[in-house]
C-alpha cells in the first residue's frame, strides 16, 4: 500500500487477483449475524402499482403547487423566525435568550 488507499473487497494482496466474492462475504455476514430476514428481503421482488388516472388529472394542480409553494413558505416561515430572534437578541432594548 504505496498510497495509503484501501483495497476494494476481493481482491488479493498476494496474487494481485481480483476475486468476485463480495456478495458471498455480505451473505456470510448476514448468516452469521443471524440476520435472515435482509436474506429473505433481498430476494424478495416488488410491483408497483398504477395510480388511477382521473385521481391524478384532479390532483394535478394542488400538487403541483404544494410542491412549489411549500417549501418557500416554510423556508420564509424559518427565516422570519430566526429574524426576529436575531433582532431580540442582539438589540439594545430587548434582551433575551433563547
């Protein structure tokens, strides 16, 4: 280790071989941990399931703006908060802590 980096899992310091063993050292990990359930998880496949059309069409609009509008509301609700702490803060005529 010339450079001082880690060497990638699998590979042989000896041989310079580069071993694809990875997801059988993971495996044995979780066996010995007795973890069967991130097994049974791993194998396991999903389906997503579809939206229903007309429900998306009359909600198009509210989450749209939801999604534009609420943040920047919340980040202007956060910095006015902070704002008027700042200013009770460090002024000559209130002072408090928070």
């Amino acid at each position: 280790m010339k450079n001082m980096q880690p060497y990638p899992a699998g590979f042989d310091i000896y041989s310079r071989k580069q071993y694809d063993n990875t997801d059988f050292i993971l495996n044995c990990v979780n066996y010995l941990s007795a973890d069967d359930e991130l097994l049974s998880i791993r194998s396991k496949s999903f389906k997503l399931g579809t939206l229903n059309p007309i429900a998306v069409k009359e909600k198009k609009k509210f989450y749209i703006l939801l999604n534009t509008v609420g943040p920047l509301a919340l980040i202007c609700i956060m910095a006015a908060v902070l704002i008027f702490i700042r200013k009770g803060r460090y002024s000559r005529n209130l002072k408090f802590k928070i």
